[in-house]
C-alpha cells in the first residue's frame, strides 16, 4: 500500500491549460486567417453584401467595309428599370409611366406580372428608350423616385434593308445558348445581348466586349437605397472594330437595282482572293428594327408575308442550277481527257436526242447543228452536254462534281450557309430513291437539273475558279489571317487551254456579231468591260422557271476582278437576269478605275439611246481569245484612252432574248 497518492489537482491543471493553449491557438489562427491573410476575400464579401452591381453594356464593336465605311455601330440608348418596393407602388408606378414610354395596355399588364412575379428585384420597363424619353421622366423626378435610368449602347445599321440577311441582328441572349460552350467560356450571363445571325453571331466574341457595372448600397432585404448615389463604377471594355471584305456602296447599288417586286439574290466577289463585295437577298428587312428582338407584330407580319423577306436566298436556299452548271460538264470533261475547244459530238444538234429509250430535248427547237465546245457553251445547246455527260458517265460527273464543292458549303463566315444538294455517288441515288440510276440520268445531271440544287453564293464560288485559273479561294466576309485558305477553296484540274476555251465560250454569251448572230446574253454587253457569263433558266414545279447569270468581268484582255451569280425566282429566261448582274459589274469596276457610273452601260441601252447603231458590235469583245491584244482601255494612271463613239441613227428592234 503506497502512502502518498499522486496529486489530480496538478494532473487537471496541466490538462486545463494545454486545452486553454490549445483554444487560444486555434482562435488566434482562424483570427489570423480571416482578418490577414482572407481579410480581402471578407471585405469583398461584404460589400458585395452592401453593394448591387447594376450591368452597364459594353459598346459592341464598329463594323466597316472595306473601304471604311461604317456598316454597324452603336447609338446611345437609354434602359429605365423600376426599384422593388411595395406591389401597390410598383403597379402605379408602371402605370404612369405607360404614356411616358408608350407602353400599351397589353405590355403594362406583362411588366406587372412580372413585376408579381419577383417582388425583390429590379424590373426592366424597357431597355430602349430614348433621349427624350428620358428627359420627360427625369423632370418628373419627384413623382418617380424608385425609377432608375441606364445609359446603355444601341446597335444602328445605317444601310437598313440592304444588309439585313448579312449583318443579322443583337437581342438578349436565350437559356439555350447560354449552355453552349462558346458564351460558357466568355462569361455571358442573363440579360447580355447578342448576335442572333449573320455576322454579329459569327464574330459574336470579337464584337461583344466586357460588360461594365454600376454599383448601388442596398440594404439588409437587398433593396436599393440611393439609385442615383454611386457607390463605384467598373467601365465596361468596347468590343474589337471589324473590317469586311463589303462594298457598302456596291451592297446598296445591288439593292436599288434588284427587281424590286421579285425574288431572288446576288453574290458578287474578287476571283482571286475570295473576298466577298456584296451579298443581297431580296426582299430583306430592316435589320434595325430587329435589334432588342423584333416586336411581335412586324415578326409575325414577315413570316406570313408570302414573299418570305427573312428567307436568306443568298446562301441558305438552293436552286437547280441549270444551264450555268454546263460549265461544270465542260471542266470535268476537259479533266479527264475527253474535249478540247474544237471537240464536236457525234451527234448534231436538231432540237433533240435519243439515249437509253429517252427522247431529251434541247431549249432550242430547231436545234443548234453541229458545233465544237466553245460554241456549245455560247449557244448552250443541250444536246452537246447530253453527249459530254454520256461520255464522262455518271460516277465520274458526280466525281467531278464533288472536287468542284457542289455538295458541301463554301465554308463562308456565315453561321446560315447551307450545302447544296449533289449526289455523292452511285449508291445515293438508291439511299434516297430507293432505285440505282437510270442509265439517261446522266442526261440531266450533265445540264445542271435532276438531283442538283445550289445556292447563288456556290455559283459564285465556282464561276471565280473559272475566272481564277481553275482555282478560287473560299469565300469570305472578313479579312483575319488565314481567310481563303480552308477546305471551301476549289482546285479544278484543267489547263491553261481548256480555261481558254471556257473563257471564249463565256465570253461570246455576251458578244454581239450582227443580226442572227450573238450570244444568249448580248443586250447586257458592256461598253468599257469585258463581261463573260452564262444565262440559265431552271425548271420550276412550282411556277414560273428561274432565271440564272453567272459571269466575272474586268478590263479586256486582262484577268477578271469581280464575278457576280444571280437568280430571279420566277424570272423566265437568264437573258432577263443577266442586265442587273452586268450593272453591278460595271458599278465596282468604273468606281475602282475612277471613272464615272455610267447608268445605262447596257448594249440594249446604247441601242435604244441611239449612242450606236444596233448593226454594229459597239461592245468591248475579246471573244477570239481570252487574252488577245486589244488595244488598252487605261493608260497611265487609269486614264480612259478608248472611249466608243455612239451613233444618231435610228435604233432598231434589238435581238430576241436568248436562253
């Protein structure tokens, strides 16, 4: 038995103070971490707790044409947001100011369930109102104290209509693609506006910018207490400015020439480089009444207009391409050996052929006789390309067809192009017919009809390959780094004397030699350009036939600087098409040499003004050669040194339109 027992007083007290040292410690540490090294992070919290951020909207980007002029920018506009308070307040308070901001009876009950709805936060009356507007409330301040006003930016298009179907519009973005990785990466929240098609959706992120914030105190129930006292502002960042390949000016010449009670669209473009100058689709809308989301009304008086004014007929509709895809024969047969410029078939042209127990006829009755390639292109006789296609055989026309793009997109920076309809082999026509091709179903492919729908932006693309050496790059709406060069670009496998042939046969479409002796195009001959094309008319089971021109022109003898396609839906002949396209040809080609528009540069105009007699040629014509020696247009410095002399005498019926 021990004596003395060990002491639990001392035991409990060392126990005591190592808890006691223990706490202060830890309290110490957490004391340390939250007021040194967390102490900003709880600050910011805090004031966050204090403070309300209210978004200011950066600037989008400017966007210019290529020769600087302003295509879309942004104007000062106005939000006014109501503060939460009291519900009988809030629906007073939308209540009076319905006169201010001409708000209807329909549009003040929305806000008001709105407002029900989320009674703490704030409620956006409109987010575009304008100058004066604002100054009518702001004088009435004392009888709108929770009101408060935003500055924010407003996008304008000053072209309106003529470039709807390119720029596209800004409204606020949608739940569905705020999932989308693309606004997920870049921050977007609810509320922001942005590009909803065209080209503010595809540069969306280099037009967009950062938003900025305003910052207000509110209180412990979150309510704002001084709208109008500032607690902090975070400036919001512009977006980039954008530099297209447009020509504004040539966009909005396009737009006034175009039939204005048809449908239809235009594409115009540098062969060499892909640039696009001008892309219309009529009839457009006015982009401008579009920003913030169109109102109800005009929205659905466009998708019940019969005339389909938001149909982009540009790039997103397709269209047999008919008599302007012999071209495409003519390449393909030129690349596998078979024709030269003086090839003839062995069957001449009388209005018709025979093959695999099918009579096919040809546009011209009476039929076109015997004629060699440069001659079936200028006629466009059918039956010459029935015999090309025959030859080639199907399996190598569709492979043809496929090289040269006409079953995928250009690849254009537009987020709506869509690809063309082509077969993409033998075993297509049995997936989508349910049948293997007829042995005559070469027949109709080889002239641009049968299973072969384009768009007008494709036509353009492969007549700038013509015009470029067999070869184009893609297409495109902006200059960056690297633009042209993608998988869009065509490289087609003739030689320098086959693209010869095709130019003398385009070229000869619109040469006139005489009476009873020109091309399917001549009224639409230029006087100062030389203009190569290829008319088209499209059957249409719907109505009247389409009509087709697609064509490139530049000085005589000298390589092509624009190519233009266009389609009049229901136009009847290419012929009738024809005249506008040359128009625009010749608007981008005297404004780049500096010469004066001329408004009526036609063959057919000069016939009818009597500046020439209709007997005589009095068009620019290089038809004997694509690059003959013809005596220079422009001297140094671009000075017009051969101007063509116009006659007084009596102008006599002009030639029949052709095919």
């Amino acid at each position: 038995m021990k004596l003395f027992q060990p002491d639990t007083r001392k035991r409990r007290t060392l126990g005591a103070v190592f808890a006691i040292t223990l706490s202060v410690t830890t309290l110490l540490t957490a004391f340390f971490q939250t007021q040194v090294l967390s102490g900003a992070a709880y600050r910011t919290r805090a004031e966050e707790n204090r403070l309300r951020p209210i978004t200011i909207p950066a600037p989008r980007g400017t966007i210019i044409d290529r020769n600087g002029e302003i295509v879309a920018t942004s104007v000062a506009s106005y939000s006014v947001n109501l503060l939460p308070g009291a519900p009988k307040v809030m629906r007073q308070t939308i209540t009076d100011l319905a006169p201010f901001l001409g708000l209807s009876p329909e549009q003040v009950e929305q806000l008001i369930k709105r407002q029900a709805a989320k009674r703490n936060d704030l409620l956006t009356i409109t987010e575009d109102a304008t100058y004066a507007q604002i100054a009518a409330i702001e004088e009435r301040r004392a009888a709108f104290p929770n009101i408060m006003t935003v500055e924010r930016p407003k996008r304008y298009y000053p072209a309106g209509d003529a470039i709807g179907h390119i720029i596209g519009y800004v409204a606020e973005v949608d739940s569905t693609e705020l999932e989308t990785e693309r606004y997920r990466k870049a921050g977007y929240k609810q509320g922001r506006w942005v590009g909803k098609t065209g080209i503010e959706k595809e540069y969306e992120i280099e037009l967009g910018g950062e938003e900025g914030a305003y910052y207000v105190e509110v209180d412990a129930m979150g309510r704002i207490i001084d709208p109008r006292r500032s607690a902090g502002v975070m400036q919001p960042i512009s977006g980039d400015t954008l530099k297209l390949t447009l020509d504004i000016e040539l966009q909005q010449y396009a737009a006034q020439i175009f039939p204005d009670t048809m449908k239809g669209a235009l594409v115009a473009m540098i062969p060499s480089t892909g640039e696009v100058l001008a892309m219309y689709s009529n009839p457009s809308y006015d982009a401008n009444d579009f920003v913030g989301g169109p109102k109800w009304s005009l929205y659905q008086a466009l998708i019940n207009d019969p005339d389909k004014p938001l149909l982009d007929r540009m790039a997103s509709s397709t269209y047999p391409p008919a008599s302007t895809w012999k071209l495409a024969t003519a390449a393909a047969g030129m690349e596998a050996g078979l024709v030269k410029a003086n090839t003839r078939m062995p069957i001449s042209c009388t209005g018709g052929m025979f093959y695999a127990g099918r009579y096919a006829r040809c546009w011209w009755a009476a039929g076109h006789g015997p004629l060699d390639l440069i001659g079936a292109i200028e006629k466009s006789c059918n039956v010459y390309f029935y015999q090309l296609g025959i030859r080639l055989g199907l399996q190598k026309l569709i492979a043809a067809g496929t090289r040269f793009g006409f079953n995928s997109r250009t690849g254009i920076d537009l987020p709506s192009e869509r690809r063309g309809e082509f077969p993409t082999g033998i075993d297509w026509y049995t997936k989508r017919f349910g049948h293997k091709p007829y042995p005559s179903e070469v027949m109709s492919l080889s002239i641009g009809q049968g299973p072969n729908a384009q768009t007008v932006l494709r036509m353009a693309h492969f007549y700038s390959a013509i015009a470029g050496n067999g070869s184009a790059p893609e297409p495109h709406l902006v200059a960056l780094p690297g633009a042209g060069q993608g998988p869009g670009a065509i490289k087609m496998g003739v030689d320098a004397e086959g693209l010869q042939a095709m130019w003398t046969g385009l070229g000869r479409v619109t040469d006139y030699f005489g009476p009873n002796n020109f091309g399917t195009a001549v009224q639409s001959g230029l006087e100062r350009w030389k203009l190569y094309g290829k008319t088209g008319t499209a059957q249409n089971p719907q109505g009247g036939d389409h009509g087709w021109f697609a064509g490139f022109a530049g000085p005589p003898g000298a390589r092509p600087q624009i190519a233009v396609a266009m389609i009049v839906e229901h136009g009847l002949h290419g012929s009738d098409v024809a005249p506008v396209a040359a128009k625009v040809a010749n608007f981008y080609l005297s404004r780049k040499y500096g010469l004066p528009v001329d408004p009526k540069p036609l063959l057919i105009n000069r016939w009818q003004d009597g500046r020439c007699l209709w007997n005589t040629s009095c068009i620019v014509s290089d038809s004997a050669s694509a690059v003959s020696p013809i005596k220079p247009l422009f001297g140094p410095g671009g000075r017009h040194m051969n101007p063509v002399g116009g006659g007084r005498a009596a102008v006599a019926a002009a030639p029949a339109a052709g095919r």
